[in-house]
C-alpha cells in the first residue's frame, strides 16, 4: 500500500467518523412520550444537516430538531413557510436527557401535514 493510499483512507475514515459523532439518532429521544402540541415559531434555521426550530412549549423556550432541508423541501416545506410567527402544531418527542429539546416527527403549517421522518 503506497503512502498516499494510506493517507487517503485516513482522511476518508476521519471524514467519515466526524459525521458520524456529529449525527444524533432517533435513540436519544423517547418516542413513548409524543407531545402534540401547538405554537408558533419564535426562530428557524432552515440549513443541514437539520432545521432547527425555536418555539414555546409550557412557558419555556425549546429547540426542536426537523427534518434535513433535503427532505423539508422535497416534501414541500420551504424555509418561507416556517419563519418567525407562523403558527404550527408538532408532533415530537423529547429529548432523553437535555430539558428543552425535541425532535418532531411531523409538523402541521396551514391545516397541511407533513411528515418529517
């Protein structure tokens, strides 16, 4: 194996890991606890490798993790449809150990369902 082969799949295997430990599963969040829930976006940010969007939920603002852009867009939910003040109703979960985070598993805008998972 030259050097250079050896480099290359160094650099493929720390590629690949660092997406790896930056990606957090489905595991995390306890999925027999479904909160359904409505609201109204208080901040978004529409970019990979989640949206991410900042709403009240009992008083306290949460971070609630949605679907990558890829999946937001091509199942028809654009970063104008969930900008500050839309109101939206979630169906999420909450995270196993941080407070005020969940991660949505569909997400209602305008009486129109769409399914993040």
């Amino acid at each position: 194996m030259t050097q250079l082969t050896k480099i290359s799949l160094a650099l493929a295997f720390f590629f690949c890991a660092s997406f790896t430990f930056l990606h957090h599963g489905w595991a995390d969040y306890d999925q027999t606890k479904p909160t359904d829930f409505e609201t109204k976006i208080e901040e978004s940010i529409y970019e990979n490798p989640h949206v991410l969007a900042k709403v009240k939920y009992k008083k306290e603002l949460i971070t609630v993790f949605l679907a990558p852009t890829s999946r937001m867009t091509d199942r028809g939910l654009t970063a104008d449809m969930i900008t500050k003040g839309t109101s939206v109703r979630l169906v999420a979960y909450p995270h196993k150990t941080e407070k005020n985070e969940m991660r949505a598993e569909r997400i209602f805008v305008g009486g129109k369902k769409f399914e993040l998972r």
